[in-house]
C-alpha cells in the first residue's frame, strides 16, 4: 500500500483484515491533519514484510499518533522504519529473526529488547535522535549488522559491551550522546596483522571501556567522550573524532584511507594541550581536514602535498603560521 489516502482510511477504520498487506509506506507529512491509531490495527497485519512510516527530518513530530500498546507485529517483517515512534517500548511479541533494517529515529523509546534478540539477518540499526534511550540490548547475535546510529541519544549511559563483536559493522555514530562524554575511547593502530590481514589500507582499532574487543574494521565512524589519539603521525586528547574511508584505495597498506577526518575540542582553551601532528604523508587522499580548537603550535610542513584536499579547518590553534614553499590551489578554511 502506497496511497496515503488509503492507509489513513485503513488504519484509521481498522480495515486490515479485509485485504492481505505485505507492504506498508507512508510519508506521514503528506498527512492533512494528524491520525490517531489504535495499536491494535497492526496486530492482524500478519503478512506484513515492510513497514515504513516516515517522515522530514527537520520535522519533530509525527502526525501518526498511537492510541494504545502494539501488541505484536509480523513474524515476517524485514524492514521497520517507524520515525517519531510514540511508544516507550517495542511490542511484547516482536519477531525479529527476518529484520535486515530496523530504524526507529526520535523515537520514545526507552530501551530495546529486554530478551537477547535474534538478529543474524540484520544489517542496519538507527535510533538516532531518540533521547529516552538510555539503554541498548545485546547486539552479539547481529552477525551481519554493518550499520548502527546512536546520534543524538542524549540519555544512553553506555556503550553495548557486545558492540566489539559484531564481525560486520562498518559504520558506527555514537556522537551527541551527553551520557556517554565522560567515556574513554582511544584511538590507536592495530597490531593484531592476522584480523588486518585483507585490508586495503592502514588500519585503526577503536577501544571502548565497555566492549569485550575492539572495533578493527570500521569505515566511517563518529565518536565523542574523552579521546585519546595514539597514531603514529597524531597524538593527544580530543573530544571528538570521525573519519570516513575510500572503499577502494589502491592496495597500500601503510597508508589510511581516510577522505574526511574531523578532530576537535569543544572549546578553545589557550592553556589546552597541544595536539602534536608529525605529518600527514599518510593521509594521500584526504579531501576534508578539520583540526579544531586543538592547540597546535605546528603545521607540518607537508600539509601542502593533500593534492585533493577541498576543506580545511584549522581554527582554535596557536600556530603562527602555514608552513612556508607549499602551494594551496583549494579553498580552505584557517
């Protein structure tokens, strides 16, 4: 069912015994005025595989409102994507083995599962602006899972110590997230060249306080708490850093293959330490470089040698002055 005309009648009416859905998508801002829903109306919807109830980001409510609990959904379900969902919890009977993506973005949830779910089949999770959330289940079954997005869960306490166990994640976002600032996280090259082994590039292991191992594979990531940076050419504490990777960089495994990297403080402070950068001949492909409110007293001189570098944010430092010979042919800003 695409029609917003006639999924509001549906589920308004509690019509969904009269025909078999399997597909359900509605951009809840087309809505004229806002829908009241019983919970039950999804209780029947047992042939229901895709469920999307969405809405524009910049909007912060939904106009689809739930009445009453959900009950259960289908044991056949592989997409929920449910914006603004306005219950605290999911359904007591949520079968979970099919899911591949589970997005529940500012939602009003409080916590996921209270059991260990299955979710061998998932490959997304987003939560993201979800500010009740100050818990996360056991991810450790989501053997699959390449994407998770905490963004934004001001109230989520901590890390899910499973998180380190997920062979599969590649993107992790788990910045403006209050409740997790006071966190430790070093960043650091791994040493472990048995997992690194089919890696295209230079590797970096992200340490969690919480996590039984480490995060080794990871291609584009958001971080905040207390940082502390131990690479070879980058050292000292931050309070954030993120960083996406090219997918298919030429196979040189001493370099990263980083195309953005983003290391701030929150604050400039002129008695701060300062973050010390030896070099970045090993960051060939950057295009994005921001080094904010970090108390650099030195540009090294090959910044210059960043030939696709197209921004760069140097702003909240106590260098002097650019490195001299070099010659800048992108916009930057300093």
């Amino acid at each position: 069912m695409w029609d917003p005309e006639e999924i509001c009648y549906v589920l308004e009416n509690n019509k969904t015994n009269d025909q078999l859905i399997e597909c359900l998508s509605l951009h809840t801002c087309e809505m004229p005025t806002k829908l009241f829903v019983m919970g039950s109306v999804f209780d029947s919807m047992h042939s229901l595989k895709y469920l999307k109830l969405y809405k524009h980001s910049q909007d912060i409510d939904s106009r689809l409102l739930l009445t009453s609990d959900v009950s259960s959904t289908s044991g056949k379900l592989r997409l929920l994507h449910w914006d603004a969902y306005s219950l605290r919890a999911l359904p007591t009977v949520f079968p979970s083995y099919y899911l591949v993506e589970l997005i529940l973005r500012h939602s009003n949830l409080e916590t996921l599962w209270d059991k260990k779910p299955d979710l061998r089949k998932l490959r997304k999770l987003d939560f993201s602006g979800s500010k009740s959330m100050h818990k996360v289940s056991d991810l450790s079954s989501a053997i699959q899972l390449e994407e998770v997005n905490m963004e934004g869960c001001t109230s989520l306490e901590q890390i899910p110590a499973s998180i380190g166990r997920l062979p599969s994640l590649r993107k992790l976002n788990i910045s403006k997230c209050d409740g997790l600032k006071s966190h430790v996280v070093v960043v650091k090259e791994s040493t472990d060249f048995q997992r690194c082994s089919n890696m295209q590039f230079r590797p970096i292991v992200l340490e969690f306080p919480a996590a039984v191992e480490t995060l080794i594979h990871l291609t584009d990531v958001s971080v905040e708490g207390e940082i502390s940076i131990l690479l070879s050419s980058l050292k000292e504490q931050a309070c954030h850093f993120s960083f996406s990777n090219e997918q298919h960089i030429r196979d040189e495994s001493m370099l990263y293959g980083f195309r953005t990297l983003n290391i701030m403080r929150s604050n400039y402070n002129k008695c701060g330490a300062s973050f010390t950068c030896y070099s970045f001949a090993d960051f060939p492909i950057l295009t994005e470089l921001n080094l904010v409110n970090l108390n650099i007293l030195v540009i090294p001189d090959d910044i210059g040698q960043l030939v696709s570098l197209e921004k760069l944010d140097l702003s909240g430092n106590d260098y002097k002055s650019l490195p001299t010979g070099n010659s800048y042919e992108k916009p930057f800003q300093v």
